[in-house]
C-alpha cells in the first residue's frame, strides 16, 4: 500500500521539487526544481532514490511529517536540527521513522535551504513530466500547508550506508564567477567596474525566483527600456534601481531590463544557501 505523509507543520515555505521540468522555455514555463541540485542528489543517492525523485524543499524554518507507515528519510542540505517523536535523530543520513511517528526537521543553523527525501520519492502527480513546484507559473503543487497529504513512491533496496556524507557547508560569502553581455552596452564602463570590484550583500527580498542584491546601483548609459526578451537560468538583470538580480529556477522566461552577465549554473547551487547579509562578489569567467 502507498505511504502517505501527513503535514504537521508546513513550515515558512516548504514546496515538492525534483530536476524541474526543461524544455518549455518557449511555452513561457521556466525549469524549476531544487535550487541547491547537488543536496537533492545526494539525498536521493543515499536513499537509492532514482535521479528524478521528488523532494522536499524547505526554507529557514523545516517542517514537520507524520507517516501513516514506516519509513526511511534523509534530512539534507542547510544544517538542522532533526528530531523523531522529540527524540534526536541524523542530520545528512537515513532515518528510519516509525508508522504515526513525528519526523520535525527544524529551522536551519546556517544556510537557507534544507532537503527532505524520502525513500521512494514524493509521488505527487506530474505536471509537464515534473513534479516541481513553480511559484512564479504556479505549475506543480502548491507550496505545502498544515493538513496536507503527500503520497510516497515504492522504496528501492537500501543501498549500503556510508560513515558519512560529503555534505558541502552553506557559504560564507559567495564568489559568483561571471560572463559578462549580452547588454554590457547599456552600461558606463564606471558601472562595468563596479560590478566586478565591489562586495554586494544578499537582500532579505531574495526568493526561489531570484537572488536580489544590496550595493552600488549600477549607472546605464541609454535612458529607455528594452523590448522583452529571453532570459536564461544564471542571467543578472539590472532592474531600474540599479542592483543586480541573479535569476534562479522560477525565473520568468523573458523579460525587458538588460542583462549585464550570466552565472554559470554550477555556482547556483551555493546561491540557494546564501543567507541574507551575505557577501558577494562577481568575477569576470
């Protein structure tokens, strides 16, 4: 019979994520999926979750489930403290949580982003081959709230348990290598050096949709906008007060302030456990 996880507590913003869903940029659907891609791998790994299984992705607060059967989960990604019925449990490893049992996965000691897998994936109903949530189109589940009900996929063979888990520590600080265009043109060269010589910060505003930053606004040389145009996981858009925006998974797919730069995808993942107050620096690469 399907294991079904009852929401204790949904916390601040929990969603189901998984890869996201590739492919509809020209249907105006952005990727979506996990931010931190490289924590929801090895949960699942240590799981012997397939690639595509769905999780749980949380925000600074945790969440709290109830299994109505026996279950193994791991609790990954931003440190946390774990708890099963209020007794302590792994952080980073499988946890066996017993049918009716309480599984709080609590609110982060560094980071932003923590991850909850199950073994067997989270199996809610696909929506354009993902079950990600997507906050901006609103495809995908709704984030969670108190009284839901997740149903679980069929657990694979429990892989043999490592000692430990190389689980990286949320930055300190983020280096954000940068390739510069396609609209360096709108911008004095003034601005061009700053953006690559000053320490912005993360701004509390930031959100699965972007990374929005606090520091010298960046001065353009044209006066008027851009017709839309299509934007790329990774790009930084300048908005009209001048401080960049790193776009993340629910980013829209098209959009009319010039983008100064793009971030290579593999730095992303550190991007999603970037605390607000965080330094910043952009790199020419």
């Amino acid at each position: 019979m399907t294991v079904r996880l009852a929401v204790v507590r949904s916390g601040a913003l929990t969603t189901v994520q998984d890869r996201g869903r590739r492919g509809h940029a020209h249907l105006g659907v952005p990727r979506s999926g996990a931010l931190d891609a490289p924590a929801m791998s090895l949960a699942n790994r240590l799981l012997g979750n397939t690639p595509e299984a769905a999780v749980l992705e949380t925000t600074l607060t945790g969440c709290a489930l109830r299994p109505d059967r026996g279950v193994t989960v791991v609790a990954g990604g931003a440190p946390c403290p774990v708890t099963v019925d209020g007794r302590p449990a792994a952080w980073g490893l499988p946890v066996r949580v017993p049918a009716g049992a309480v599984l709080d996965v609590g609110a982060v000691t560094a980071g932003v982003r923590s991850y909850v897998a199950v073994a067997g994936g989270i199996a809610v109903e696909p929506v354009l081959g993902s079950r990600a949530t997507d906050l901006l189109s609103g495809l995908g589940p709704a984030p969670l709230r108190d009284g839901d009900v997740l149903p679980v996929g069929t657990p694979a063979p429990q892989p043999a348990l490592p000692d430990s888990a190389p689980w990286p520590a949320p930055p300190t600080e983020l280096t954000l290598p940068l390739r510069l265009g396609p609209r360096t043109d709108w911008f004095t060269p003034a601005a061009l050096h700053t953006l690559t010589s000053a320490t912005y910060r993360v701004s509390q505003h930031s959100n699965r949709i972007g990374l929005r930053t606090e520091g010298p606004p960046l001065e353009r040389m044209p006066a008027g906008e851009l017709p839309s145009e299509g934007m790329v996981l990774g790009a930084v858009q300048v908005p009209p007060d001048g401080r960049p925006v790193v776009f993340l998974h629910d980013h829209p797919t098209t959009g009319g302030y010039p983008v100064i730069g793009v971030v290579a995808e593999p730095a992303l993942a550190a991007v999603a456990q970037a605390a607000a107050g965080t330094p910043i620096r952009f790199t020419p690469g």
